[in-house]
C-alpha cells in the first residue's frame, strides 16, 4: 500500500470533534519516567537527523580516493519549519580536491536539484587531468517551471562549472517536468522521460480509469512516460541538444511516475554499446541499445496486468540508439523489469529480475527472480536456487562481469549481495552476502541503501551506499568491493560524510526478539521477529505501544531508530525515552523472511498478519512485564488497516483491551475502497475476485462469498466493537488509500460515542512530507497516548 510521495503544503488543516478533548499532554524534553536526569530525544531532534536521499560516485581510477556526490535534507535556516534538499561533494581528507562551489551554490539558492550522474571523461588524457561531467535534473531559476536537466563540467583544474542547460524540447517549453535521465558512459547519448498527460475539461469530466482523488481535483490525466534521445555535440545555437523523442510507442517508458514499490528508478534503464562512436558533427553517436522497463500506462492499478501482451504488459523493451526503433524483449512470458549489462563491451547480455508464476506465488507478494539473456532474442537462464527473499534490488555487474550486485532485506537486515554469474556458459553460483568492513571491523551496519557499483578496471569494483545502524545514524560510505579465495565478498570501505555525526547518542538499545504466533490451520507453530525499543528505566510496569508496519509487504529494519519508524517516521525513541515499550512486529506478509511468509496472508488481511500482532503484545506482558490494559497500536498504510483491524477486534478476538488507537492512511472498508483507489486491483488480486463475484476459494479449498470476506476483512462492519480512543491521520489528496476511507470511520466512532479526532494534511498524498506536517503528526501521536495512558507512577 505504500508509495513515494512529495509534499509541497506547509499548512495545516485540524478537524477537532466537538466533544472530544484536544488538551496536550507535555512532550517537552528532559525528564524521562525513572531517570528525571536522563536526556529526552525529542521529535525537534529527529527531524534535525539530515536524511541522505541520493548518492553517486565518480568513475575514477582511482580507488584511494573516490569522489562522491550525496543528495540529502535538512531544515532549513528560516523561522517555518521546512525541509530543504542540498547538494554536497564528498572526498577524503587527503585526496585531490575538486572545487564544486559553483554546482553546491545553484542547488542551495534553488533547493531541487536530484537524479544526479557522473560520466566517464571521453579520452584518456581527459581522465589522466581528472576532467569530468556531472549531470542532475532541477527547476533551476524557473520557480514553479519544468523540471530540466543541467550539467556541469570539471576541467584539468578539478573546478566545475556553472551548471547550465542540457537539453530543451517541446515538452520542457510546455511545463512538463524531466521524469527520469540516464546518458551512456561518456554521456555521448543520454535518454529521458517526460510524463504525457491528457488536460482535464474545466465543464464536465467523462471518468474512465480516473482515481479518485484525480476527479476531485479536476487533476490532468496522466497517459504515459515518453522516451526521448539527446545527442552530446551541441546542434542548436544556443548549445542545448538535438532531442529526438519517441512519442508513437504505445507503452509507457521506466518505473518514474510508478511508485507501487520502493524499487530504484536508476535501475530502469541501462544502455548497452555494442560498437564504436559513428557519425561526425552533431550526428555523432554510439552504436548500441538501451534497455528500458516498460508498463502498460502510467497507472498502479495496471502494473500487474497478466492479460496483456508483447508492449501492452510490464516487460523489457530495446531502443537501437541509430535508428530510434524499438524492440519488446518476447523471450520470457513474465513480467520483467530492472534491466542491468554487463560492463564488457560489445556484448548484448543483459539481467533482469523475472516474476514468479502467480500460480506459485501470491501476484501482488512480488516474488522476482534474477535472470540473464544473450540477446533480444534469446531465451532467459534463471537463477534456480533464487534470492532469499526473492525481491533482489539489481545493482549492476561486478567489474569483470562474474557477479550481479543486488541488494535485499534478510530478516531485520538489508545487505547487498552478489549472486556470481558465467555469462558465457548459461551458469549461476551460490548468492553470497557482502560483509562490510570500517575502520578494520566488520558488520558495523546493518542497513543499506542508495547503492551503486562501478568499474575502475577489468578486476577492481567500486562500491558506495548510505549505511545505517539502530544506533549508528545514516552517513555516506565508498571502498573497494573485493572477492576472497574462498568466493566471500567484503565491502572494504571508508566514511565520506559527516552529515550527522553531530547527532545525539538516542541512549537506547533495540533489542531482535522471537516469539510463537498463533499456529494458521494445518500448519506448524510460526515465530514472529520483532525489533523491542525499551525505556532506559525498563519494560517493567510500562506502557506498550505496537507499531504496525506499512506495506503489506514491507518491514521494520534495523534502520536509525533517532530518525523514526518505516512510513510516516513514527518517533520511536521519543517514545521509548518518554517510558513506553515499543513493539515492532514483522507480521506473516512481511519483506525479509522470504516469498512463502509474505504469501502467508493470501486470503487473509487482517487474519495471520493481525493474529502475529496481539501474540506479541501477549509475549511483551509475559516477558517485559509490560502493564496490562495499557496497550496502544498505531499504523500508517497497511500499517493503518491492521490498526483499525485491531480497534474492532481486540476485546472480542484477543480478550485484550486497548487504551488508544492511531491509523494514519489506513483502509477500513475494503468495499467502498474498491474502485476509488488507484490500487484497487490488489483487492481482486488478494481476495480472488471482487467483493461483487459469488465466490471463491480459499486456500484451505473452502469456497467463501466475497461480500462476506470482505466485510469480516474490514474494520467498519464491527464498529460496535470499537472501544479505544481513535487518532486519524490522513493526506488530502491520498490516492492510494482515499481520505474517504478516514471520514467513514471517523463519523461511525463518533456515532458510537467513542473518542475520535481526525487530522487533515492538505496537499499531502499518500504519506506527509513536509516538515511541519510530520512534526504535527509526531506530536499529535505522542500527545494522544499520553492523554490516554494510564498515568505514570513514578
């Protein structure tokens, strides 16, 4: 149920119910429940932690001293709280500096600038006097225009600069924003998109595939993602490239504007040289392909679409760089995506990630495996033993070409990976973690992202990622990834940033539990992994707060607690230090624990997943001694639809009373959510059909009437069994989980007399992100449980 979404709204909209108390408890700092001199980690210092949103490292050989670009926010130095997005050039102390002032400058005086890229200098006396280009896409100096792509250039004194302008075409002149670029090595030939949409009429609006949200805003429709080419050699007057774009393909181009999941938008294009520069003048170009991710259409709901065929499905197209016509990849019948090449030349191999027969797998569990191809018309070779979790992020060849570089979430870790490879002889090895080595000791983090590899030569990989522990906050990392002679892979790696090093120790220790669900029927016992956050005084006599994760499949990590909960950036350790036990459970359908686990709540919303939730809350009073009738469950997303799920079954299912409730864009009733969503088919997709089909049968072979599964799936059809005071967050404009969903609940709970108080975030999807409107959400949840709880006995 998650997706990205970007907020510019900086005004809140409250909706208090008459009748119910808005007093706020105190959330100031300094006095924690049995250490009074303990220092509080308030919800002012995790929004301070600077969040590092993007990083790229430079082709350069030299592996002492890479250079590294890092996108990242942080508040910004003006009286509103507000998040602004910043540029910054990272190097070692000791390596030759390169002077980026004049890039660093343009993105702070205009605060957008992302999607960057280096390219490899095009001779090498370039790259022996460490010339470079730097490439990144931002509205520059036109407030509320396009988003454009603009470079940057580092000549033989290592000084970049003034960005300027890459490229201008029709869309760029019409206000469409540049979805998504990626050029070749030397940025000879870059390719990009940009959204094709379809304006509303102002009068009257004849609804086809619409959202919901969409309609209410009279928004534009959006139709597709168009592919365009840029040539290098300047071809217009004022320097800018010739484009070419393809607007006759029917499909629409790369993941950018599909944001059903969390996978890397850098992994959806790939171009593949397959012969030398061609053409003199502004002609000039590379022989070669690109690969590209294609859909169906720019909608959601559409990403799973098994009817279609050859373009009218999810799969892998190839654009021929001199000719501009393009080929579907037909060799495999399932849907495909993340297209990666080898760094070989002249070759046509290429990986992929393949999905899973949805005869094996739950469709909508995203079971993928890695497979490669030797050429558009071949026929893929499959990793047969597959991935852990089956939901491999492919990052890119090893330099010789022996490995594939994914990452991937094992149990609470996400860790990259190699999975080697002999292109040459159809074969796959053994998936082999990377163990990361700092300062001389190893696994020092345990969670990952942003990574990217690169080849310095024929037999040395580079790698960079942002690294992160429950203790350690996020900061930028860049070594040498080397193979041992017993085929192990270690991440020899230095720190680049200091983004946070500034941080306050939170002075908390998350603890990995374990611990019996419910057994489902006919199957053994389950164990359920939890991350456990404890008061510094003890669990002992506290309040319990469980946190249902989004997704349904995602999962809580060991990620910087300091900087808050998956989602909505739940304040963890404010919690945590202000007394309460946090519980963060990764239910039956979570990433991490492999396809079989996610697939587990086939059917089932609201069943397994649910049942895995209260065994906690049960092991925690057993264990903690956490104090009985003081039990809070809070959610965003799915996280939201189990707590809801929680608020009308607690008592009468689990004989557990709860003290309060939180559902930040949660679905409540499955019916009313059907055909207002975007996703909407991942109901028909979960439930094997809509709620209108007569039946269907369960795993267990029982046939059940839909209509009937649905409401027990939904928390409105036992509103009666709503007792705890309800908190409800929800962003205006959500699409994924509409806020009628919120205005539902919220007028049944007061019908009810039950207390309730609804939140509005104007301008806000799926999940806030502004600033002050996290800040609002994370301080209304502290307050609610504290006005809740039963009172602290100190």
């Amino acid at each position: 149920m998650m997706m990205k979404i970007h907020s510019t709204a900086h005004v809140l909209l409250v909706l208090v119910i008459a009748g119910c108390s808005t007093s706020s408890s105190s959330t100031a700092p300094g006095r924690v429940p049995g250490k009074p001199n303990a220092p509080l980690w308030t919800t002012k210092d995790q929004l301070a932690v600077r969040t590092i949103v993007e990083v790229q490292a430079a082709p350069l050989e030299n592996t002492e001293f890479p250079l590294v670009a890092a996108v990242f926010t942080e508040l910004a130095p003006v009286p509103a709280v507000a998040f602004q997005q910043r540029l910054k050039f990272l190097h070692n102390a000791s390596a030759p500096q390169y002077d980026s002032t004049l890039i660093e400058d343009f993105c702070s005086r205009y605060g957008d600038c992302g999607t960057i890229s280096f390219c490899r200098p095009r001779t090498s006396k370039e790259e022996k006097g460490g010339e470079l280009h730097f490439m990144f896409l931002s509205r520059g100096n036109s407030s509320g225009g396009a988003m454009r792509a603009w470079g940057s250039y580092a000549d033989d004194k290592r000084a970049f600069s003034e960005p300027r302008p890459l490229w201008e075409d029709s869309a760029a002149s019409t206000g469409r924003d540049v979805m998504y670029y990626t050029c070749d090595d030397h940025c000879e030939t870059c390719a990009f998109t940009y959204s094709e949409t379809r304006k509303a009429n102002d009068t009257v609006r004849t609804v086809g595939e619409d959202v919901l949200i969409d309609v209410i805003q009279n928004a534009e429709n959006a139709v597709k993602n168009v592919l365009c080419l840029a040539y290098h050699t300047p071809a217009n007057p004022d320097g800018t490239r010739e484009v070419k774009c393809m607007t006759e393909l029917e499909a629409s181009v790369g993941m950018a504007g599909w944001y059903i999941s969390c996978w890397s938008h850098a992994s959806q294009f790939a171009f593949m040289p397959t012969g030398p520069m061609r053409g003199k003048g502004a002609r000039a170009t590379s022989d070669g392909m690109l690969l590209f991710t294609r859909t169906k259409n720019l909608r959601a709901n559409d990403w799973a679409d098994l009817d279609g065929a050859g373009s009218n499905r999810m799969g892998i197209s190839a654009l021929d760089i001199a000719t501009a016509t393009t080929t579907p990849y037909t060799g495999s019948g399932a849907l495909l995506f993340q297209p990666i090449v080898p760094w070989t030349p002249h070759s046509e191999f290429f990986a992929f990630a393949q999905l899973e027969s949805p005869d094996k797998y739950w469709l909508w569990s995203q079971a993928w495996r890695i497979c490669f191809v030797s050429s558009l018309t071949g026929a893929p070779v499959c990793d047969p033993q597959g991935s852990f979790d089956l939901e491999p992020n492919l990052i890119g060849f090893l330099a010789d070409d022996t490995g594939i570089v994914y990452t991937e979430q094992n149990n609470f870790t996400v860790g990259i990976h190699v999975l080697p490879v002999d292109l040459a002889n159809g074969k796959f090895g053994a998936h082999s973690p990377v163990r990361i080595r700092k300062d001389g000791m190893l696994n020092m983090l345990a969670a990952v992202s942003q990574v990217s590899v690169w080849r310095v030569n024929s037999s040395t990989t580079m790698v960079s990622f942002v690294g992160e522990a429950l203790q350690t906050p996020p900061e930028v990392y860049a070594g040498t990834l080397d193979r041992a002679e017993d085929g192990t892979y270690t991440a020899n790696v230095a720190r680049m940033s200091r983004f946070n090093v500034d941080t306050n120790d939170i002075g908390l220790i998350g603890e990995v539990i374990r611990y019996p669900s419910l057994p489902k029927s006919g199957q053994a016992k389950d164990f359920v992994q939890a991350l456990v956050q404890r008061p510094p005084a003890g669990s002992r006599g506290s309040p319990l707060v469980v946190f249902a994760h989004p997704g349904p499949n995602m999962a809580h990590a060991d990620t910087f607690q300091g900087w808050g909960g998956v989602g909505a950036r739940y304040p963890i350790a404010t919690l945590a230090h202000m007394g309460y036990t946090v519980l963060m459970p990764n239910i039956r359908g979570s990433a991490g624990y492999g396809p079989a686990w996610r697939a587990d709540i086939y059917q089932d919303w609201g069943g397994v997943d649910l049942d895995d939730l209260f065994a906690g809350i049960v092991y925690c009073q057993k264990e903690y001694e956490t104090r009985e009738g003081d039990v809070h469950v809070f959610g965003w997303s799915y996280g939201g639809y189990l707590s809801a799920m929680a608020l009308t079954n607690a008592e009468q299912r689990y004989n557990i009373s709860l003290r309060s409730v939180v559902i930040g864009g949660g679905i409540v009733d499955l019916i009313s959510h059907t055909g207002t969503a975007d996703i909407a088919k991942i109901l028909q997709n979960t439930f094997g059909g809509y709620y209108w089909d007569t039946t269907t049968k369960t795993p267990g072979g029982m046939a059940t009437e839909l209509i009937t599964l649905y409401q027990n799936r939904s928390a409105m059809y036992a509103i009666d069994q709503a007792k705890a005071p309800t908190l409800l967050h929800h962003g205006a404009h959500d699409p994924r989980v509409p806020i009628l969903q919120a205005f539902q609940l919220h007028y049944a709970l007061r019908a009810h007399a039950v207390p309730t108080r609804m939140l509005v975030y104007p301008g806000s999807g799926h999940i806030p992100g502004a600033a002050d409107q996290l800040l609002n959400v994370w301080d209304t949840v502290i307050d609610w449980l504290e006005q809740h709880r039963i009172p602290h006995q100190d």
